[in-house]
RNA sequence: ACAAGAUCACU
C-alpha cells in the first residue's frame, strides 16, 4: 500500500493524472488494499487539476468501501464545489461532513466564506462566522482576510474596520492581505486618520511586503487625494530592503499628476533615471 | 506515503 500510495502521488505531483489513475487500477486489481492516504493522494490531486468530477468519483468510492474521510478531503471537494459554482453542494458537503465523523475546522470555514462571497452573499458569511465563533473555533489571519475580502466587495467596509479591531483585541496577526482589506475599506469609507494609524502600523511587516499588493495599496491611497500618505508609505518602504517595480514609481507619479504637483512629480522621474543609471 | 482555505502578480 506504502508504495502503490507513493507512485500516485509522484504522479500528481507532476500532474500526470493518467499515469497516477493507473497505479491506482494496477493497485485494486493486484487486490492491493487502498486506505484514506490513497484517496486523499487522489481527490486533493484532482481538485488541483480541476478535474472536479474525477474526485467527486474517487469520493463516492471511498464512502462505499467505507474508508474514513477527513476533515483536509471535505475541505477540498467544498473548494472545488465553491470553484464551480455549485453552492449548493458546497453547503451539502458543509452539513454532510460531521455525520462522516468530521467536524469543520477554520480552514473549512474560511472556503465556505469564500464560496458565499463568489455568489455576493456576504450575510451568510458572516453568520457563519459568528457561528464559527459560537462553536469556539478561532479565526485565523486568512479566515479574517477572506471574510474581509468578501465584505469589501459587498459594500461592508464599516464591518471590515469592526473585524480589524477584533483581531487587535484577539491579538491575531495582522498579514499582509488583511492590511491591504483594511486600508481598502478606510479608502471606501473616506477615513483617511484610520487609514493613516493602519499605514503606521504596517511598518511592522514591512520587510515581508511584497510589490504586488504594495503598489495596489499606493494606487488607492493615492487616488483617493491622500497622496502625502501614498508619500510616507513609499519614503518608509525605501529605507527597507525591497525594490519598488517600475509600475510603482508609475503609479506615484500618475497620482500627483492629478493633483498637480509637477514639481514631485518630476522629482519621481528623476528618481526613474537615477535607477537606469545604476543598472550601467 | 497524501494532504485543504484568502489578497496581489504572472499566464
């Protein structure tokens, strides 16, 4: 079993789906017994592959042999359910899965938060967030940010600001993801003094930033007529180690084109030129 | 021996 389970999985991990689906026929009739690692090996393995309804089969199989499932395989087939828009399974699956002797855990709630916000149903979510609560499972800095992400969408920032003073009181670490939620929400609601606290606060994680979602926080920081803000952030990001990209330096100057102030706008382009230089 | 979730970028 130890090996058949290690063959199929090498296949997977190539994503060679064919080659693994025949160790696993070669495995059953050689009569070789298959156990809970074999179909984790083959549902997680197809759920990354999208072949969402290889591993709903691989699933059914598994309940009819009755070998135990667990909480990572649950949580895997609601992603893909959730991927596909089917919801409704999804929340089957949810219910489903404690009668199969698996209870949800964060992770499983944060892909249900996740597939309610594909449908736009940011109520649910954050029931079931309260339900979370009610069953004494702690959120952790992912289930905040995709509750987070959900609620921005929908239009909820006021709530996203009551959940970032949640976390700070659960002392749950505030991630990179999550401060770019928080400071989406400030510039939705227009509350640039929050907004300005959030910045100052990130300093704290300012070594693990990446350019991709800093240059997304300079772009609405700055746009929203705040561009001293988008300035400090950017002074404070320089003295860490990061390279800005092209695009940030970009979107600074974009922004105080717009409210005119030529004279730092032409001070950032120069600040383009010195870099060529120093490529030479 | 296998493992599940968010944001951004790339495609």
């Amino acid at each position: 079993t130890y090996a058949y389970n290690t063959a199929i999985s090498a296949f997977m991990n190539f994503g060679m789906y064919d080659e693994a689906l025949s160790i696993y026929k070669q495995m059953t009739a050689e009569r070789v017994k298959s156990n809970s690692v074999t179909f984790g090996t083959l549902i997680n393995g197809a759920c990354k592959l999208r072949s969402y309804v290889e591993a709903q089969h691989f699933f059914d199989e598994m309940l009819e042999m009755q070998i135990d499932v667990n909480v990572e395989v649950c949580t895997s087939l609601i992603d893909a359910y959730a991927k596909q828009g089917l919801l409704n399974e999804a929340e089957t699956m949810f219910n489903k899965m404690k009668m199969l002797g698996c209870s949800p855990n964060v992770v499983t709630y944060t892909t249900m938060f996740h597939a309610y916000g594909m449908q736009e149903m940011w109520g649910k979510a954050y029931s079931l967030f309260q339900d979370m609560e009610d069953c004494g499972i702690e959120a952790d800095t992912v289930a905040y940010s995709t509750l987070m992400s959900v609620l921005n969408k929908c239009g909820q920032s006021q709530i996203v600001i009551d959940l970032a003073r949640k976390m700070r009181t659960k002392m749950v670490n505030l991630s990179e993801p999550v401060f770019y939620e928080i400071l989406t929400a400030c510039s939705k609601m227009r509350d640039w003094d929050l907004a300005d606290t959030v910045i100052k606060e990130m300093e704290s994680i300012l070594p693990n930033l990446s350019y991709g979602l800093i240059n997304n926080i300079l772009r609405f920081v700055g746009k929203s007529a705040n561009v001293e803000a988008m300035m400090k952030l950017f002074y404070k990001l320089e003295h860490s180690s990061i390279e800005p990209t092209s695009e940030t330096y970009k979107i600074l100057a974009d922004n105080l084109a717009t409210i005119g102030k030529w004279k730092e706008n032409s001070e950032v382009f120069s600040w383009i030129d010195d870099k060529k230089k120093q490529e030479y």
